[in-house]
C-alpha cells in the first residue's frame, strides 16, 4: 500500500462527516419547530372548543331559566305579553309582535336594556327573551274529561344566548307550551 495514496485519500474526506452530520441535525430541528407549531395550533382549537362548549351551556342555561320564570305563579300572563314596553319588560314581546319590535335573536346585542340576564356578574353570560306565539290554543286530540283536565295552552318562542370565553357566542331557540286554563 502506497503511504502517499492512503494521506491523500483521508485528506479529500476530511470534513464529509461533519456536513453530513449537519445537515441530518438541521432536518431534525426542522422536525421540531414543525410539530411546536402544530401542537400550537391544536392547543388553540382545543380552547376554542372549550369556550364554544361553554357559552352553548350558557345558552341553554338561559333557555332552562326563561321555561321555569314562566311556570312559576301567574307569570305567564305577565302584562308584558298584551303590549310590548320598553321600559317595564324589555325582553317580553307580545302576541302578534311586529319584525321591527322584535329585534333578530341573532344580531342583536342582548343587554340588560332588552334581555333578562341569568346570572348576577357584570358579563351577563347568560340571557334571554321570550315572546307569546300563540294563546289559549286548543291542544289537538285533548278534551276536558271528567277530572277537567286542561286542554288550553299558550306557546312561547324563547331566546337564550350564551357566551364563552374569547368571544364565543351561541343563541338557541325553543317553544314552550304552558297551560292556560285552570281546571273547574
């Protein structure tokens, strides 16, 4: 073996390892940075997800709390439900309500001024309206038997919306019937 052949050959490859091992170290942390921000990103969605779950929770916390306010007592032959008033029952529509009275359950800015809020912190995560679609119907198949079961309700169409964190929002919609006559 020629000592001469064997110096020049290690000479040329000298150096060859360490690119090598560069570029595979720069591939690894290209791998990194790629997985930081996709666990990033599914970090937020999973937030997101979170505050979209609440403010649905809060929706139909709303919507639990108007069905309950209008089995209690009289309250579903509140005064608000014969003409709509501003000042004394903002989230009360009547019967027959026109499109310009009642604001689009979707678009409007539900506050203190035209919607009843559920719970008591200044955020109002929670609230809803509620207008009467139609009263004293006659429920199909339903006739006073002898025991004078009522067969006369009035439906209501309520509103709830929830908020979430970092501005999530949901409204839903539900009728409730409520019986309006009292048995003989």
């Amino acid at each position: 073996m020629n000592p001469m052949f064997g110096t020049r050959r290690l000479k040329r490859e000298q150096g060859a390892t360490l690119v090598l091992a560069l570029v595979i170290l720069v591939l690894i942390m290209m791998l990194g940075i790629v997985a930081i921000g996709t666990s990033n990103t599914q970090f937020k969605l999973a937030g997101n997800i979170q505050f979209d779950n609440n403010a649905l929770n809060n929706a139909e916390l709303a919507i639990t709390t108007a069905e309950k306010w209008l089995v209690i007592g009289s309250n579903y032959l509140d005064p608000g439900f014969d003409s709509y008033s501003a000042s004394t029952s903002p989230a009360l529509y009547p019967l027959g309500s026109s499109a310009a009275a009642v604001a689009s359950p979707l678009t409007t800015m539900y506050s203190s001024a035209n919607a009843i809020c559920v719970d008591s912190n200044a955020s109002c995560t929670s609230s809803y309206v509620i207008q009467l679609m139609s009263q004293n119907s006659t429920l199909p198949n339903v006739s006073l038997d002898s025991d004078g079961v009522c067969n006369k309700v009035n439906t209501y169409q309520i509103f709830g919306r929830g908020t979430g964190g970092s501005g999530a929002s949901k409204t839903l919609a539900s009728y409730y019937s409520v019986k309006s006559c009292n048995p003989p």
